[in-house]
C-alpha cells in the first residue's frame, strides 16, 4: 500500500472515536500507514482511542515516538500537540 503525502503537510491527526476494536490486519495496516507517512517525515497523531486498542499497539510494538507518534485523548489535545510540533520544527 502507498500513500502520497502533500509535502506542506506536517502532522495528521487520525480521529479514532469511533474505532470500537482492532484487529491483527487493521494493526499491520496501521503500521504501513505509520512506516509511511514517518518516511515522509510526517507526524501522525492519533486521537480517541480506547485504552484496549492502545494496549494492543504497544502489545504490537506500536508505541509512542516524540515529534513522530502519540496519542491524544480527544481532538482539541490532538491540535495542541500538532501546533507544539510544528514549532518545535520551525525552530
């Protein structure tokens, strides 16, 4: 799978709300998306998810990366994240 990243993209933020479960396929399909874009020199926030699915991730070595990954509780955290980033990254 390939993704074509817009070069003035920075960050994206992945709302996951409404993600209720993960399976084996949609971890290693995460995985390629985060290989990807981290490729790119993009950074990917994901925002909403359960505390399972974050178990799972780390249990899959998907784990938080400063500057690169985290996750965020909700959206509004999510773009403060985003904007300190971005700073960091003009600076």
């Amino acid at each position: 799978m390939s993704y074509d990243v817009d070069p003035k993209v920075h960050t994206i933020i992945i709302d996951m709300h409404d993600v209720p479960s993960m399976d084996g396929a949609a971890i290693v399909a995460l995985q390629s998306l985060i290989d990807e874009v981290h490729h790119e020199s993009v950074a990917l926030i994901l925002a909403g998810l359960p505390t399972r699915i974050i178990v799972q991730l780390h249990r899959a070595g998907i784990g938080k990366t400063v500057g690169m990954l985290t996750y965020c509780r909700g959206l509004p955290r999510a773009r403060s994240v985003a904007l300190h980033w971005q700073k960091e990254k003009t600076e």
